[in-house]
C-alpha cells in the first residue's frame, strides 16, 4: 500500500469565512455524506492581570507538527467511518476575533463525523507542537497556556 501524503495544514495569517465556505461547499457533490462537524477556534480578547488579549502570535515545528498531525489523521480515520477531514491552523499574528482553527469532518452519519472532529480538536491541542504567544494591550506577552 503507499504511503498517504503528508498535508500541510498551515495557514499563514487567520482562516477566512470565505475560504470556510468553500470549504463546506465543496462537499455538496458527494452524497454519500450524512453529517459535517466543523469546529471553529476563534482568538479571545481575554482579560489577564489587567490586560487585554489583542491577538495570539502562533509558531510551530511545521515539519514534527506535520508528521504528528497526519499519525493523528490516520488514528481518527481508523477509529471513526468517516468520509473526509480537513484541519487548517494559523501561523503568524491573529487578531481577537479571528479564526486560528479550522476543523471539518465527514461521515455518512453524524455521530462519527460529531465524535472525530471532537476528538481531532482534542488531540490537536494537547499534541501538536504549536505555540501560542498571548499579544496584550499594552504591548506585553505571554506564552499560552491551553486548557
């Protein structure tokens, strides 16, 4: 069997709604889908120690963050029936506001679809070595923790 191409899944700057929609649209074509989850990551103007959260620099080890994305890919593929996934994550400065995440299953039943993108979203953020740098009003920093 050969082996699956590993996909880049990096976007430089934020993820555009038009490009979401596309996306979506896309998929209209094959009907042997029942059910899409999409999960959206969206910067928070978070208020730490008296400063606002203007945006998040995101960086990452692409080439380790690409390989552990596509052992997960195929972790969800053979544990969930599923027809397609897409995962799209910013690199660079995203303002609050802006989506920095972009995760769209599919499955022809909704609750594969529902529990692989969940546990895509999950895995994404407690594997993948992204790192995000808190950008505050002021003009401070801080490195994120993810919850």
């Amino acid at each position: 069997m050969a082996e699956k191409k590993i996909k880049n899944i990096f976007v430089t700057g934020p993820i555009a709604s038009s490009f979401i929609g596309e996306s979506i649209q896309k998929h209209t074509t094959q009907t042997s889908i029942g059910g899409h989850s999409i999960f959206l990551g969206q910067v928070r103007a978070d208020v730490i120690d008296g400063k606002t959260v203007t945006g998040i620099e995101y960086t990452s080890f692409e080439e380790m963050a690409l390989e552990k994305m596509h052992a997960i890919r195929e972790d969800i593929f053979a544990k969930y029936t599923l027809t397609c996934m897409h995962v799209y994550h910013s690199l660079g400065a995203i303002s609050a506001g802006e989506i920095c995440l972009f995760v769209f299953t599919s499955s022809p039943h909704r609750k594969a679809a529902i529990d692989a993108c969940n546990e895509t979203v999950e895995r994404i953020k407690a594997e993948l070595p992204v790192w995000g740098k808190e950008l505050f009003d002021n003009e401070s920093y801080q490195w994120k923790v993810n919850q």
